[in-house]
C-alpha cells in the first residue's frame, strides 16, 4: 500500500456497559424542582391551615368575652335596680325624730317636743300635744334619751327616785299603757354635791293605726335640753 491511502477512523466500544441506562440531565432538574414545590405547597397548607385555626380561636374567644361582658353588665344592672328600691323602700318606711323643747306637759303628763325644726322630722307619722301618732300600722324601734342634772342635792342623805318611760295610748283602752321605764337613783350618799345622770329607753313594739306614743318624766325641772342633743325621742318602723 502507498503513503497516499487514508485509513478511516477506529473507534472503542466497551462492551462491559450494557443495560446501563442513560439519563439526561435535564431530567433530573425538573424532578427535584417537582420535590420541591410539592415541600413548599405542605408548607403554605400548614400554615393557612394555623391561620385558619388561630381565627376560629379567636373568634370564639371574642364572642365569649361579649357574652361575659354582657352577663356582668346585666348583673350590675339588676344590682343597681335592686339598691335603688332598696332605697326607696327604706325612704318610705315612717321614721320620727323630735328633740327636746320647753318640757312643758300636756294633759297626760307627757312631754313636749320640737318636731319641726333642726334635724327634727316627721315621716309619715303625726304628732299630737307631745305624742306620736302611727299611721301605718307595723313594728317600730322606738327610743328615748334624757339627760338629767342637779347643782345640789336638795334631800341630804336621803335618795330618791326618778321615773323615765314611753308610753302607748290606743283607742281601744281607756288606760294608758307601760311600754318601757327606767328608774334612775337620785343623790345618794355617795354623791351629796354635783349630779348628772343620762338615761336612756329603747325596744321594739308593734303599733295599730292612730295609736299614740310619748315619754313621761317624773322630775320634768332637771331636765337639760341642749340644743336638742341630750334628750330627744324617736321611732322608725323596721
């Protein structure tokens, strides 16, 4: 053969790679981009789905504290109503206070009092020469303080005795009747000089209509009136 003869090209086969698939690299990519799409669409399900069940929370949480508020707006209502008739109930129940006057007597031997001015009232209940009068019949809590006083004794060694009582007049009876007295000791030997004593009467009696009560006083000039703090008489129905 002569130098001008061209050989054609000799290639290799390694027969030891058979079955060996081929893949393209192409391919590849996109399945690991599928992978993770796939991962970012659990992701975003995930967290719409805590979205979700942190709105339903809160909702519930919201009608629930509107429901509560309600309750306690509800209550302080009833609360307020109620403290308000109380109040009125109070307000209309009858009440007297009268405060110490001239101590001058009516017919019955009962004290005067001043009923109309100072913090004297009367509420719902009458007065009449000295006496309460009831209008509406009840229990009342009636009381009495006097408050009694002497520069000297005037029976040395001797003692004597002073009657304080309330009283009840109903028409009913002819006699008066004895709700409550108090006997005070008057200079005993112990104290000959200088005397004052305070007493006070006080309990809980059923009054009818137009039944009156007062306060006797059997030694009406030690009585000291001071502007109507120290002796003064009263009634409220309870």
């Amino acid at each position: 053969m002569g130098d001008g003869v061209v050989y054609p090209s000799v290639f290799v086969v390694d027969g030891q790679q058979h079955g060996v698939p081929f893949v393209p690299p192409m391919r590849r990519k996109r399945r690991m981009c599928w992978h993770s799409q796939f991962f970012l669409a659990c992701l975003v399900i995930l967290a719409l789905a805590g979205v979700a069940t942190e709105g339903y929370f809160l909702i519930r949480f919201q009608k629930e504290l509107e429901k509560a508020t309600s309750q306690v707006a509800e209550e302080a209502a009833a609360i307020s109503e109620k403290s308000i008739q109380d109040r009125k109930l109070h307000t209309e129940k009858p009440a007297a206070h009268v405060l110490g006057a001239a101590f001058t007597t009516s017919g019955n031997g009962s004290l005067q009092w001043e009923h109309s001015k100072d913090w004297a009232f009367l509420h719902d209940i009458g007065y009449q020469g000295g006496s309460l009068v009831c209008i509406k019949p009840g229990y009342y809590y009636i009381y009495s303080k006097i408050h009694l006083m002497a520069q000297s004794c005037s029976q040395q060694g001797q003692s004597s005795v002073i009657y304080h009582g309330i009283y009840k007049k109903t028409p009913r009876y002819v006699e008066e009747m004895k709700l409550v007295e108090n006997l005070i000791l008057y200079c005993d030997e112990k104290d000959s000089g200088f005397w004052r004593q305070n007493s006070f009467l006080g309990g809980i009696f059923h009054l009818e209509e137009e039944e009156q009560i007062y306060v006797k006083v059997s030694q009406r000039q030690m009585l000291q009136i001071r502007d109507g703090t120290r002796s003064y008489f009263g009634t409220f129905m309870i």
